[in-house]
C-alpha cells in the first residue's frame, strides 16, 4: 500500500514544552507527590508513561473540583490552562505549583484580561466541556461569553458597549469563520481577535490538501483529543474523502481499506511519534483487501 505521511503532524510546541515541563517536575521531586491536575495532554499513552514514573492523575468535572482532591507536594497545571482561581486555591493550599499551560493559551488569557479591564464585553468561540475554555472562562466571569454555534449567537445579548470576539486556539478558520460573520452581522462594532493556533490550523490544511490526492486518511490520536478528532471531520467535510481515527494499530480496520491504492497519514498534535511511525509501518505493508477478505477479518 503506499503510504502518504502527511507533515507537518504529531507533538506541537505547547505539547512539547508541556511534557518537558512535567518530566522536569517528576526529575526534581522523585518521592513526592507530584499531580498532574487533569490530563497533561490529551493522549492515554504520555499519561501512561508519567504514571509508570510515579506521576498521578486526578480528572474531575472542573480543575477546581481536581484540585481539592491535592493536599500536598506538586500540582502541574496541563497545557490546557486553569482559571485564575485555580492557580490562587492552589498556592493557598501550600502547593509546588508548575504551570505548564500553552504559551498561545497563555496569550489568550492575557488578551481576555485587556480587553476586560478596557471595559469590553467578550465573546469566546469554544468547545464547552473544553478545559481551555474553562480557564479562559474564569478569567472574567460575566464579563465573557461562550458560543458554539449560530444559534447561540442568536440568543446573544451582551447588552451596550464595546464588544470582543476571540477563539478557543484548538479550532480552525473553518470552525470560526460562520459563527464571526454571524456576529459581525449582528454586532457590527464586534472586534475580532483570532487567537487559533498556527499548529492546529496547519496540521488540519495539510491533511485536508493531502487527502484530495488519497483514497482515504488515517488520523492517529486519542478519543480525547478535540483536535485529533476535527482532523477526520475536515479531511471529510473538506476533501470528501473518508477518515478514520486510530489509537493503535491495533485499531485498523481491513474493511477500510477496500479500493484503497494510496492512503495519507497525520497524528494529533498531542499524539507520539512512535504510535504515527508504527501505523505506518502497518499500512506500508498491507495488500488492498478483495470484498471477501475484508468481510472475513471482520
């Protein structure tokens, strides 16, 4: 099968500088607790790795509730961002606190926080459910509102006065660009400020210019990760072609392949190389299936 490896893929910067920042952490407080306060990244397997080193995971609903579960040592705040009153609840409990949030999610939350004090209203286009809206959310509460879709345009009334828009960074012109012409039509006066990180945006342009010369894409990454998954639904959307998302090898279907001559491959931007290059290796070896040797794997 020939395989076309789709780049720019895998780890992006605030991914890297995350795991370099937890790695250093677990390094300088070997026999103390240290917790990773929800998952560092979105991918089971870099929690997997930090665990066998003696690292603890604590996910709750919110990383307030996470956070009242720590009681002593180290608390590494994930690529993701916290609120501010998780980081004041933090030292307030005596805690080793490691920021290891985005610097482009740093960036967001220091925008949010002129464009408050300027006395501006804020709208944010995000994921709910998202830990970086979370955080984000928490740096003006009130003052900041979270839509994700038209309707919830529609429904906006952010009353009078200068108003703001700026985005979740894991999301793509594609996901923006209706929901921004929606509130430009409705509130023209609407600053726009487009906060998507170059990674994102990049990795899913690639995959998307890539499958239109394929006959399918393979997206390696984790359930978890927003991004990861975005990449199948674009590369479907846009390139009309079919995507499919895999954790493992493990996971690849023969029935996939049927038809398939030339197949495209990218990662998540929290997905490790050595899953990418396995999968890889994988379908670089596969003969196209016939209709009746799919149907018998399965």
């Amino acid at each position: 099968m020939e395989v076309v490896k789709i780049r720019p893929r895998g780890y992006c910067h605030g991914v890297v500088e995350a795991i370099r920042a937890l790695r250093l952490a677990a390094a300088e407080h070997q026999g103390e607790p240290v917790t990773m306060l929800g998952y560092l990244v979105h991918n089971e397997h870099v929690t997997r790795e930090f665990a066998d080193v003696g690292v603890r995971l604590i996910d709750a609903p919110s990383r307030l509730e996470a956070l009242e579960e720590v009681t002593e040592g180290t608390v590494v705040l994930t690529a993701h961002g916290v609120s501010p009153e998780v980081k004041r609840r933090a030292i307030a409990k005596g805690l080793n606190v490691v920021d290891a949030t985005c610097s482009d999610v740093l960036r967001t939350h220091d925008l949010v926080q002129r464009l408050v004090a300027d006395d501006y209203t804020v709208v944010y286009i995000g994921r709910a459910g998202h830990p970086e809206p979370e955080g984000v959310l928490g740096e003006a509460p009130g003052r900041i509102h979270l839509v994700q879709s038209l309707e919830d345009v529609d429904a906006l009334e952010p009353g009078e006065g200068k108003l703001a828009v700026t985005t979740q960074t894991t999301l793509s012109i594609w996901d923006t660009k209706s929901i921004i012409d929606r509130l430009r039509a409705r509130f023209p006066h609407v600053e726009v400020h487009n906060e998507i990180c170059n990674a994102t945006q990049e990795r899913q342009q690639a995959a998307v210019e890539a499958a239109r010369d394929c006959d399918m894409v393979i997206v390696v990454g984790s359930s978890r990760s927003s991004n990861s998954q975005r990449m199948v639904e674009v590369v479907e959307q846009l390139a009309h072609r079919p995507a499919h998302l895999v954790d493992t090898v493990s996971d690849l279907r023969p029935e996939w392949f049927l038809g398939c001559k030339r197949v495209g491959v990218t990662s998540g931007a929290s997905t490790p190389t050595g899953l990418t290059r396995e999968v890889i290796a994988a379908v670089e070896q596969m003969e196209a299936p016939t209709a009746a040797r799919a149907g018998a794997s399965g």
